[in-house]
C-alpha cells in the first residue's frame, strides 16, 4: 500500500493516533524502501555512468578488469520520495548542530521556494514526483536529492580523462590509497593524514622524474569516506592516474602498473613519516581501461551507490556510508557521526581536472565547486500537477510532509485529494475518543443485568464512553448503533 493510501486511509478515522501510526509506518518503510531507491539518474538528468551500457569490448580484445558492473536498476518507485525523507533527516541534524547565529548548511534551505517565486509547482517527470521553481543546494556531500547528480557529473569528467587518454594513446592508471586506522579517531585527523601524504608524495624531484618515465600527465583524486563500529571513520582516496605511453600494450600495461606502485611507494613513506601506518595490502593499484569500470568506481564516492543503499545496508565489511549515518539518526551516536562528517566533508573537491592535466590531454579543466541555485530550466515532458503558495510549501517541508505528499503526485492523487491531505497534514484535526461497536457491546453485556432493556444497557454504554471523551478532552465518534445492538443481541 503505498504512502498516500495509507494517509488517506487513516483520515476517515479522525484520530490522531491512527494518522501518527500511519506517518511512523511510513517513515520506517521510507528507510527501508531506500534500499534500491536511489540507485538511478539523478533528477531529471542522466546518470553519464548509464549512458554507456554493456560492456564493450576493448579494441585491443583484452579485458584487465572483469566488467563487474551490474546492469542499471530498472527505475524504483518511491526514489525521489526516500531521498526527500533522507534529506529531512539531514537538514534536521544540521539545523540542531548549528550554533545560534551561525548559518546552516545550504541543504537546510534545498527544496524551499525561489527568492520571490509565487509559487511552487508540483510536476510529475514520467512516473516520478518533483516540484519546480526551488533553490537546490548543489551539495554532493550533504544533499540526498542533489549528490547523486553531482556523482553524475564527476563521473562524466572521469571518462573525459578517459577518453582523452585513451586517444592520445595510454592508460589510467586507478589507486586506492588507505591508511590504518582504529575506533575513536578523529575524522579530520585521518583527512588530514591521508591528503597530505597524497600531495607530497606527487611533489619534489623525485616526482618530476617519475612524471617523465611514466609519461604522468597529472591526477584525479576522488575522496570517499564510511564508518564502521569496530573500526571508527574510514577514510580513504580513489585516485585516477592517466599516464600516456608510447609501445605495444603488454609493455603500457606493465610501466603503468609500476608507475602506480611507485606513487603508492611515496604515499606509504610520507604516512609513516606522518607517524601513520598504510600496509601494502592495503592499497591498490589496478590499470584500468574500461571505462564504464573506471567511472563507476571513481565517481561513487558520496554519490550513487552510497545513497542507493542508506538506511539498509548491514554493517559489513564495506562499513557504513555517511546516508547509512543518516538514516539511523534516530540514535544519538548516528547523529553524532553524520554531524562530525559534516563537518569536515564539505568543500572536499573531487575527481577535479586540473588545468596541468587538461593542458596535457588536449582538454577543458573543470572544477568540482558546488554551483547552488533556483531550478527554473525550461524542460520538456513536464507535467505540472499543481501549485503550492511559497509558506505552505515551506510549513509543509519544515515539518518533513514532502515525501507525503511527493507519493502521493506519483500515486496519480487528483489535485483535491492532494490538496486537501496537505491541509489535514498541516492542520490536523483535533484527536477523538470512537471506541468500537465491539468494544460498547461487550460493556453493554458486562451490565446487562441491571437494566430491563438491552438498549438501556447500551444507552448507557455509550453515555459512559461519552464522558470517557469529555475527561479526555477529545471529540466522541460514537459507533454505529444498530451494530452494537446486534452485537449484544447475538
Ligand atoms: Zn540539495
């Protein structure tokens, strides 16, 4: 039963236990449901990862990397809807971390109503929710709805680099550099030791020699960050080295991997200098050359995949995402977490194509800065539903009702309903007392000795609960009459 069938259902019975039963019933299944969810384009844009499907086979007829990557889900339900619930939660925390007089985070405000807008509009893209003529905030580290496109458009710079070294005739050369680490230390602590190692160790001499004998035409580093109870904050770099080199493939293959040893070498020497400790085990170094391997790997770092599984994924070896963080912040130490995460993570660039770079590849450099703004591009097979006022809008976000409300444009709700359920959301009707014909008629039994009729006896059966109502202070929802009698005739 989805979302909005469910609210509309516990309308009818006035009380607002039921309608809270209903919200939390929700909630829950909304962290559940992520699962899946999120694993798909982005608002109204392509996923770069998806564009290229199938693996294709190398020209060259050699595969180094198996082709692990799955077939893109078909598009979920409820995506859009969970990732709203997600980012709730999110700008919840934020907003209760934030000193007084500090501002918060810009994904407290994504989703509010443009500067001057008059309103904002709910619109279906194909089956999926969305509203129009709202600021987003562009965070690829803190936003449920606008990381995964921000996942999209690293991935997109990725296969750039891809496709420029692949013209230009090498390889790209991908590491993953890690560093030791145990329960209990600090998140900027382990960045700190990480990045630095990483930057040193592609400075100096030794490193301008090294660019030349592996024909290093510079690096794209993409961080990425998880958590695990046994031990603490993972932090950890995905780094995409393209390194253009001249000879037959076996031979390119051989110098890049040993080019990629050689900066995994340096990283290891400047941690331990640092006092830290990365094994070799630990790292990795793998030429890669497909590139829908590379970008999927590369680009995931916060984005896609993460937020695909928040809320669901167990507690393995792969540890916990930041969104997993989230969604479990409902526990103090979650909450906890996610605040520390946020604030270190954000300004972090990622899979940026630096001007050197790009000068070697024949190609533009881009950036990885966040660009928020008001969502008011013209799109085609939009279809608008309705219009929300600006306050209404951002009474119903504040208190989380989006989602809700989201379900219930993707349940296809005529506008009254939905109209008329965000008003029952925002103004809820008063609580009632309506015991049931059951429950009257059993009472109506237990005194039955004491009166001539049985409608006396169910006379005052209802009086009594009546008053039960006005003790409570609540409206009284009698039940029907004729069904208690029954009952108590039966
Ligand atoms: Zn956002």
């Amino acid at each position: 039963m989805s979302v909005s069938d469910r609210l509309f259902d516990s309308f009818p019975d006035t009380s607002l236990t039921a309608q809270q039963a209903a919200l939390d019933a929700i909630a829950r299944d909304l962290v559940s449901d992520a699962a899946g969810a999120f694993g798909r384009a982005p608002d109204g844009r392509q996923a770069a990862g998806q564009a290229r499907q199938g693996a294709q086979l190398d020209k060259r007829g050699v595969a180094l990397t198996p082709s692990a990557k799955p077939e893109p889900k078909a598009e979920a339900r409820g995506g859009v809807v969970a990732r709203w619930k997600l980012k709730h939660t999110v700008a919840e925390i934020l907003r209760d971390v934030t000193p007084p007089g500090k501002s918060t985070p810009g994904v407290c405000k994504c989703g509010t109503a443009g500067y001057q807008a008059e309103a904002v509009h709910l619109v279906r893209r194909g089956a999926r929710a969305g509203v129009k003529g709202v600021y987003f905030c562009d965070s690829p580290w803190l936003c449920p709805s606008c990381a995964p496109r921000r996942a999209a458009e690293r991935a997109e710079r990725v296969q750039k680099v891809f496709d420029a070294t692949e013209r230009k005739g090498g390889a790209v050369v991908f590491l993953t550099l890690t560093v030791q680490h145990v329960k209990g230390q600090a998140l900027a602590d382990l960045k700190k030791l990480v990045m630095d190692a990483c930057t040193k160790a592609r400075q100096g001499k030794p490193w301008q020699l090294a660019k030349e004998r592996y024909g290093i035409t510079g690096v794209m580093v993409g961080p990425e960050v998880t958590w695990s109870p046994a031990h603490g904050w993972h932090f950890h770099l995905h780094v995409a080295v393209p390194m253009l080199l001249q000879g037959d493939w076996s031979s390119v293959v051989a110098t890049a991997e040993e080019g990629g040893r050689w900066i995994v070498g340096r990283y290891r020497d400047y941690i331990e200098r640092a006092g830290g400790r990365a094994d070799d085990d630990a790292q990795d170094v793998q030429v890669m050359w497909r590139q829908e391997d590379l970008a999927d790997y590369l680009a995931k770092g916060s984005g896609a995949w993460e937020v695909a599984s928040a809320g669901a994924t167990k507690q393995g070896k792969k540890g916990l995402t930041p969104w997993d963080l989230a969604a479990r912040a409902s526990a103090t130490r979650y909450r906890a977490l996610f605040a520390e995460y946020a604030a270190v993570m954000p300004g972090t660039r990622s899979c940026v194509i630096t001007k050197t770079l790009a000068d070697a590849l024949g190609i533009v450099p881009e950036g990885d800065e966040d660009a928020p703004g008001v969502d008011e591009a013209e799109e085609d097979d939009v279809e608008v539903v309705g219009s929300v006022e600006p306050p209404r809008w951002h009474r119903l976000l504040r208190g989380g009702h989006v989602p809700a409300v989201f379900q219930a444009v993707e349940d296809r709700r005529p506008w009254e309903d939905i109209d008329r359920m965000m008003t029952a959301l925002l103004d809820p009707p008063p609580p009632s007392h309506a015991p049931s014909a059951w429950e009257v008629a059993e009472h109506a039994k237990g005194t039955r000795h004491m009166f001539r009729e049985a409608g006396e006896a169910v006379r005052a059966a209802i009086d009594r609960e009546r008053e039960q109502a006005a003790r409570l202070g609540r409206h009284f929802e009698p039940p029907p009459l004729r069904r208690v009698l029954e009952l108590v005739a039966a």
